[in-house]
C-alpha cells in the first residue's frame, strides 16, 4: 500500500500549506497557523472516518498526520516570502495564485483518497464513493474557511466540491478496469485538472444575479429615495 501512502502524505502536506497560507493571510499568529494548518489536513479525514465507522480516526491512532501538518506549516511560516516573491514573478496569472494551487493538489490527492478507502470498506456503490470522495477532499478546507470566517469555497460558485464529485466518479468507474494505482491517478488529476480549468478560465457554476432582478423589480419612484 506504498502508493496509498504516497496519496495521503502529499495530500496531507499540500492541504497543511494550504491551512498555513490562510493563516499568514488572515494575519495569525505562529500557533494559530500550526492550529488552522492541522484543521485543513486533518479534517476531511476525521470526516471520513466517521461516517464509515473507522473509530478511533486514523488521525488519533498514528501521530504522523499532526507531526507532518505542524513541520510543513513551520517551514511554510519561514519560507512564505520565498512563495510571495515566486507567485509575483510567476508568469501565471489569473486566479492560479499559490495558495489555490496547493489546495487544488490537495483536493486532488484527497478525493482520490477518500474514494479508494470507501471502495475498501465495501461501500461499492457510486453515491456513497463520491460521497467520501468528497468528504475526504473538501472537509479540511470547509473547516479551514470556517475558522478565519470565510465563506466555504464549496458553497460558493466556484467549481470545486464538482471536481470532487467528478474525480470520486473517475474512480468508481475505472476502478474494477484497470490498476488500482492508475484509478488512483485517474481519479486526482480528473480532480486537479477540472479545479485548475476553473480557476484558469474563471469558469463557475451559475448564480443568480439579485441586484440586477431587484433593479428591474424596484418601482422607479423608490430607486431615486
């Protein structure tokens, strides 16, 4: 299981950064970046385990998911001028900023994660893989959201917790074709490239525009109180 390893490290040190980049923007202070950095890797899995029964968590049985979260936000903390200056003469624009990158390979890694472990514990049908598919990839960032008071990326128009689903449905139907490693890889870079398609060409799901509905509903005599 060395490459289901491989998959929950990455995943578990891509979301730590990403915890961490929101505290150094939120302005935290070097506890509370640890703090937000384990929530957001850690999270999605404690999720998971849950739901399908995996009690204790895996995250209170083997300590090395709270030693790799607190290492890589220390070293995130320290080398975050290193990422700033890269991310401003980085010849990618649009959305793709640095924090955003790391949590797409971070959902990535997770959904894919957390549709292979559903598959292991015989939950085979395609709604509940996709279920902890997206469970495992967008817990920790809902929470990460939650505690510096932003809205959860998964609840806005954003293609994110989609490309969860998405990816957790690579997954379920590649699995029983082709290796497991490959449904593996399948699965995360479906997820990754739908998030970063997204980001890169500021694609969204549809919302409804209030204000403009509200103009045109609003008499004209109250629109010049």
């Amino acid at each position: 299981m060395l490459w289901l390893n491989m998959f929950d490290i990455i995943g578990t040190m891509v979301f730590a950064i990403s915890g961490a980049l929101a505290g150094i923007r939120k302005k935290l202070d070097l506890f509370g970046i640890i703090t937000l950095s384990i929530v957001t890797a850690c999270g999605g899995g404690l999720f998971r385990d849950i739901v399908i029964g995996n009690l204790t968590p895996t995250i209170f049985r083997d300590p090395k998911y709270f030693v790799i979260s607190i290492i890589t936000s220390i070293f995130t903390f320290f080398l975050y001028p290193v990422l700033i200056k890269f991310q401003i003469n980085s010849p990618i624009k649009n959305k793709l900023t640095v924090f955003l990158i790391f949590d797409a390979i971070g959902l990535g890694a997770f959904t894919a994660l957390g549709a292979k472990i559903a598959i292991t514990h015989n939950m085979t049908n395609l709604f509940s893989v996709t279920c902890m598919g997206m469970l495992t990839g967008v817990g920790g960032g809902v929470l990460r959201d939650m505690f510096v008071r932003d809205i959860p990326l998964i609840l806005k128009q954003e293609i994110y917790a989609s490309a969860s689903a998405v990816g957790s449905m690579a997954m379920y139907f590649s699995y029983d074709h082709i290796p497991q490693i490959a449904s593996l890889y399948i699965s995360f870079f479906v997820t990754l490239i739908l998030r970063l398609l997204s980001l890169k060409f500021n694609l969204n799901l549809p919302t409804i525009n209030i204000d403009t509905i509200h103009k045109k509903n609003t008499p004209k005599e109250y629109t010049n109180i």
